[in-house]
C-alpha cells in the first residue's frame, strides 16, 4: 500500500478540540511541503475558538482578535470543521481510527483543581471555571446561579484567571456594556451588592503567578480602589536573594506594581478590591441553611525546598474574613478521554513529545498524539501553544516518513462526513459558524457592543436554519 501523503491518497487527519490549539496543528499540518493532507476539526460545541471564545475574559477583546488567524486557517480547501460533534459519543476512537491514518487529541484543562479544605462544597463555593464559562456564554453554564447579592467574595489563587474573576466582580455595567459578555451575566452583574473582592495567594508577590498587565489592570479600575497590605508585598530575604539571582525584569516590576498599590490611598469608589499574599484557606465556614459565610485563612511563611523552590508553609496564625462567595482558582487539570491512556497524578494524556504513550509498554500508540494544555498541563498563554502543536505535527510527520501511522479501513473524507451526518444531523459546518458569528456582531453592533453571543446550542441551530 502506498504511503499516505499525495494528491491521489491524502494523509488524513483528526483533530479532537477547536481551540487554539487545534488551529494551530491544522495550520502546520496543511502547510507542509509535500505532504499533501486533509485535515477535520472536531469539537463538541457547536461554536469554534474554545477557550478564546469561552475562556478569555469579554473586557480583553484585542487578545480575541487572534481569531481572525483562525479564520485563515479555516478557509483551507483541504480543511473540514465539525462543530456538534463529541468524541467518545458522536465518534469513538474505533470509528476515528477507521478513517483516518493520524489522530490529535486537542481538548485543553476543563475542570478545577480542589482546594481540599472543609466547607470546599457548601452553597456560594463554586469553581472560578463555572463563573468563567458563566459569564462567557457557555452553554454548559448558562443556567448557573451565582448569589450576587452578598457583600463580600473571596478568589482563591492569583493566576490570570483568578485576577479576570476578580476584575469583572469588580467593573461597572458601564465597563461591562463595551464587551461580549453573556447578555444575562451584564444583567445580573449590573444588579450586584457585592461590594469588596478578596484576591488570594498563598505565596508571597515575586512568586504571583499573574502577569503584570493583569495586575496593572486593577489598579485602573472605573468602580473599585484597590488595596494592599504593605507587610506582605515586602520581599522577605528568600526571595529577594531569587530576585536577584534570577535579573527577571518582569518579576521585579510586577513586585513593584504591587508595593506602589500598597501605598495607594483609596479615592473613594463604590468598590474595594484587596490583593492578599501568604494566606491559605483551611476551611469554608457555612451557616444553618448550608451556606458559606466565612473563609478561614492561616498565615504562611516562606521556605526553600532542597531543590531550591520556594513554597508557603502555614504558621499557627490565623483569620477569618466574612464572604458570602468564594471562587477556587488554584490550578486546572484535563479530563480523561475514553479509551485514551491518561496521567491521573498530571492531569494530561500519558505522552512523550506529543505521542501518546501506551500505559503498559511506555511506547507509542501508532497514529495517535496530543497537543496544548491536555498535553503538557495548564500553563503557558494563546501563543505558547503554537510551538506546543510544531512539536507534536513534527513527530507526526517523523513518524509518518517511517511509515509508523494508523491503517484506516475507510480513509474516505465522504464516508466519514456521511457517517457523522447520519449520527449528528445537526452537525454545524464552518459556514454555518460565519452565519452565527455574523448574527452576534450584527446583534451587538445594535447595541454598541462588540457582539451579543448566542449561548443556547437550540437558539444556534434555530438562527442557522433561519438564515
């Protein structure tokens, strides 16, 4: 059997997960030199982009901007997009590896991290993920409930996901009606009581994991006056002596961003916004109805691990701050795909390089990889997951010149697309995508704001079929 790779027999592949990612593999696989390959994006949404549609705050549209690249992308004639379609339901890997030669699992971190502190499940503790989704237009969160009429909220962790949680606790409707958020989170938002935001870190500030941007962004806020106990934005000596071994200019701004909000006086807004550093929660305290009233915290000092890290340890001091919500943002872990090995202590696919590795003989599953965050865990940004997907399309193009690929019994791009016509009758096509994406700025347009985003999949399918 010829290799496949030309003209008369395309390498075929499948790409699980329309985020970033997922474009950024489409994009090196079709644009390798004499390779000629067909390439179909699969993602269960109806609605491309993941999570720069879903995930990335609405008051940061200019980093939503790199979906005009995934556009581009799109507009390849060798290039298929599926939305509707779930792997594991829709198609199982069986079907997937009996019409295509490569398959590339691209689904990103879609669960939180625990706290592991008593009190984690009462009433008003919810994952920042949850909020995020929420107030994105998520059709899996839509219908979440957020208790927005208490006066106090906690966020846990200070990642850039928990400082946007933070941020848009903390905007103004009229901050709010300049972005694409949910039109029913401006709703509820515009109606909030809240009135002071805790942002929380259980190591110091030179070990903050936002960027300075993010942090630079709370200090602007139109509502809210931003507060910061000088104490704990001193460096102490272990990480001063980091600091400076280390040259990071970026780090020892971002240090100084905060120590200049240390000695910010408050102008008076309706809003206070306070930036806490070594503090843990150890527990979530509720009251008789099951929900959490208080956040009780302990003081953390500084230690250097005998590789040299520095990590909170707790001291015996403690607090407890009033707050009728808490936001758990302490990290992300991926969900197991079925039938795909998986890494449960990391969280990712068991790989090397971006080739899945089978669990018992530690070599590679022929024909199959993995991309992004499900990849190598949450970290990185947008951009850093475009040499994360070169790496893996160069494995897959290593392994294809050894003739090392899956051995498709139907290798046909009419075949699949019937079989998945017949199992999703609403599967959505990228045209149909530019419909919706034309409607919501059209819909947004109306309203000065920049888009109103469909965020049930029947009002998706509807608004296609009518147009």
């Amino acid at each position: 059997m010829a290799r496949p790779g030309t003209a008369a027999a395309p390498l075929r592949v499948a790409i699980i997960g329309a985020g970033p990612t997922g474009y950024y593999a489409t994009d090196a696989l079709l644009h390798k030199e004499g390779v000629v390959v067909e390439v179909d994006l699969f993602d269960r949404l109806p609605t491309p982009y993941g999570l720069v549609r879903l995930g990335v705050a609405p008051d940061h549209q200019k980093i939503k901007s790199v979906t005009a690249a995934f556009d581009r992308i799109a507009q390849h004639p060798r290039f298929r997009f599926y939305g509707g379609v779930e792997f594991g339901k829709t198609l199982t890997l069986v079907d997937l590896r009996s019409h295509y030669h490569q398959i590339v699992f691209c689904t990103g971190a879609q669960t939180d991290r625990r706290m592991g502190v008593p009190g984690e499940d009462l009433a008003g503790s919810h994952p920042a993920t949850e909020f995020v989704g929420w107030y994105n237009g998520h059709p899996d969160y839509r219908d979440d409930i957020f208790d927005l009429s208490v006066e106090r909220a906690a966020v846990v962790g200070v990642g850039n996901v928990a400082v946007d949680v933070a941020r848009i606790l903390c905007r103004t409707r009229e901050e709010l009606l300049s972005t694409d958020i949910a039109d029913y989170a401006l709703e509820a938002l515009s109606r909030s009581r809240i009135r002071e935001v805790y942002l929380l870190g259980r190591r110091g500030p030179a070990q903050a994991a936002f960027t300075n941007p993010e942090i630079k962004e709370l200090g602007e806020l139109a509502g809210a006056d931003i507060a910061v106990r000088p104490e704990e934005v001193e460096l102490d000596p272990l990480s001063r002596a980091a600091l400076e071994r280390s040259e990071d200019r970026a780090a020892r701004k971002k240090v100084e961003i905060l120590q200049g909000y240390a000695v910010r006086k408050p102008s008076g807004k309706s809003r206070r916004l306070v930036v806490r550093f070594l503090v843990s929660p150890v527990e979530l305290v509720g009251d008789a109805t099951g929900r959490v009233t208080k956040i009780r915290l302990v003081r953390n000092e500084l230690y250097a691990t005998e590789t040299g890290a520095i990590q909170p340890r707790a001291t015996g001091e403690f607090e407890e701050l009033p707050v009728g919500l808490v936001f758990r943002s302490v990290g992300y872990r991926g969900v197991p795909l079925p039938g795909v090995p998986f890494n449960d202590k990391w969280g990712v696919i068991l790989n090397a390089k971006g080739r899945v590795l089978d669990p018992d003989t530690k070599r590679p599953v022929v024909g199959e990889y993995t991309a992004g965050w499900i990849k190598r865990g949450p970290s990185g940004v947008i951009g850093t997951n475009k040499p994360d997907a070169a790496e893996t399309v160069e494995c897959m193009f290593e392994d294809l010149a050894q003739g090392a690929v899956g051995t498709p019994e139907q290798p046909s791009a009419a075949v699949v697309d019937a079989l998945i016509r017949q199992r999703q009758p609403n599967v959505v096509s990228y045209q149909d995508w530019l419909k919706l994406n034309r409607l919501e700025i059209e819909n947004g347009r109306a309203q000065g704001r920049p888009r109103i985003k469909f965020t049930r999949v029947e009002d998706m399918l509807a608004a296609i079929r009518q147009n």
